[in-house]
C-alpha cells in the first residue's frame, strides 16, 4: 500500500524525504519551488543524483510535483505562455530527479468562453518538449474551475492524444463536486462512469482529504481525515476496491496543529483501510 503525503521542502527538497519517513509515508508530493510565483526552479546534476539516491535508500516511490497554483492553461495570453514554459521546465527537473511527474490544476476558463483549445494547445506544447517517461497529471476541481466534471477531462485526454497524460482524483473535490462515493455500490458505479469517459488505466494517484464543506457545495477546503463531511467510507472504498487499491495515496490536510499534513492524519487513514 502506498500512503504519504503534501511534505515542505524548507531546507531543500531532499528534507522533504526524511520528513515523509518520518511521518511513517512511502510516497511523496512536494513544490518545485514556491507555488505562488513563476519559479523556474534550478537543481544541478549533482543535486538531483542525491535526491534520487535518497529517495531509493529510503524507498519513497513514487514522488511527484505538485505544479504552481498560478497555472493556468486555458489563456492564450501571457499566463498561459508562462504556464506552459514553467510546467516544461518543471517535467525537465522531475526528470533529472527521478520524479514521476506533476499534478497539475488546469485552471480556469476567461468569461463567456467554454471551449478547451487553448488549454490542449499549451499541454500539447509542453508534451512536444518534455521526456517521453514523466507524467503530465490532471487534477480534478472541486470549484467552478476546468476540471470539475468528467466531461472536461475526458475531452481535454482525446483532444492531447498522449500516453503521458494521467488523471489525480481527489476525494474532497470530488464530494464538492457531488459525486458519492460513500457506498461500494456508489463508488462502483463512479469508477464506470470514469472508465467510459476517461479511462481507468488514467487514473495514476488519488488525493486522500476529508472536507470542511457540505456535499456538492463547489467548495474544496480540505479537512482532518475523519473529521469533515466526505466520510471515512469513500478511503475505505478506495482501498478495498481491486481496481483502486493498488493507487497511491497524498493526503493535503491541514494537520491537527494546523502545520500540513502529519503522521496523525497517516495513521488514521492507515486504521481505516
């Protein structure tokens, strides 16, 4: 089974390892850099041998990126050059590190428009540039962005055409966006709706997070795992499925003293399932 978790890379991203360790996690999602600005980051050879050194002493696998919230790919303008440019430079450095890939939010659409050519234009770009084994993965949305249904992300898959391009679900978006997956029979009939607009073999990491909000609310603030309103049934589900269990899991809570993800919330999730 492999549990882990959103981990800090304050002091360098090779911390982040030691502390996932720590918290009892065998799998990684880390920033490349601050998520809040267009850092290219820079990481040398040597640098990134260490980090995949480490990561295969400590048996962390898979790790991932989690791209910058300032993405966003369905502008043509300079925020979509930008995103472009930066989530190429970013699958690069996963590369020399030994990373699998990066989760990525799509973003969100300007008003009035509703297509998705810009968004599968500016991936295309970035799967033209990149190595042709990292992960170019779609996450989810849980508010009114690209992403929330299924539709948009089943469209957006056939328009690119690539193996490269997986899917992350993310249970408290998921809940916002009013899918149940509280019963075996729900969530059963969940993944065949994914499978026929997506495609299971899409389906690369899940987002473990309980939610602070009511169910089909659009909003997506993620909560304590047991502790808000998804239902610990849905991480149950998951991992007793034979389809799902298999699947990673990163958990993006806010931790019980409020600092991120801890090894209270891994241990829980690890009682439920």
């Amino acid at each position: 089974m492999k549990l882990g978790a959103h981990v800090s890379i304050a002091g360098g991203h090779e911390n982040a390892l030691h502390r996932i360790k720590e918290m009892g996690g065998n799998c990684l999602q880390i920033f490349s850099a601050s998520p809040r600005a267009w850092n290219f980051v820079k990481i040398d050879d040597a640098v990134a041998k260490s980090f995949a050194d480490l990561k295969k002493k400590l048996d962390i696998e898979p790790v991932y990126f989690h791209a910058s919230y300032l993405i966003n790919l369905a502008f043509e303008n300079r925020v979509g050059q930008l995103s472009t440019q930066l989530l190429t430079h970013e699958l690069k450095v996963a590369k020399k590190m030994g990373l699998r890939g990066s989760i990525v939010h799509i973003g969100s659409h300007k008003e009035g428009q509703k297509d998705l050519k810009h968004v599968i234009s500016h991936v295309s770009k970035v799967l033209e540039k990149i190595p042709d084994d990292v992960l170019f993965i779609i996450e989810n949305a849980g508010n009114r962005k690209i992403g929330l249904h299924l539709d948009e992300i089943g469209a957006i898959i056939k328009g690119l055409k690539s193996k490269n391009v997986k899917v992350c679900l993310d249970t408290c978006h998921l809940h916002a966006a009013g899918h149940d997956l509280r019963s075996k029979k729900g969530f059963k009939e969940f993944l065949e709706v994914f499978d026929k607009k997506i495609g299971l073999e899409r389906l690369e990491v899940w987002h473990l997070n309980d939610s602070k909000d009511a169910f089909g609310s659009y909003r997506d603030r993620h909560e304590n795992i047991g502790k808000g309103e998804v239902g610990v049934e849905v991480f149950q589900n998951i991992y007793s499925h034979p389809k799902t269990k298999h699947l990673p899991g990163i958990i993006e809570v806010p931790g019980y003293d409020d600092m991120g993800p801890d090894k209270k919330n891994l241990d829980i999730l690890k009682t439920l399932i």
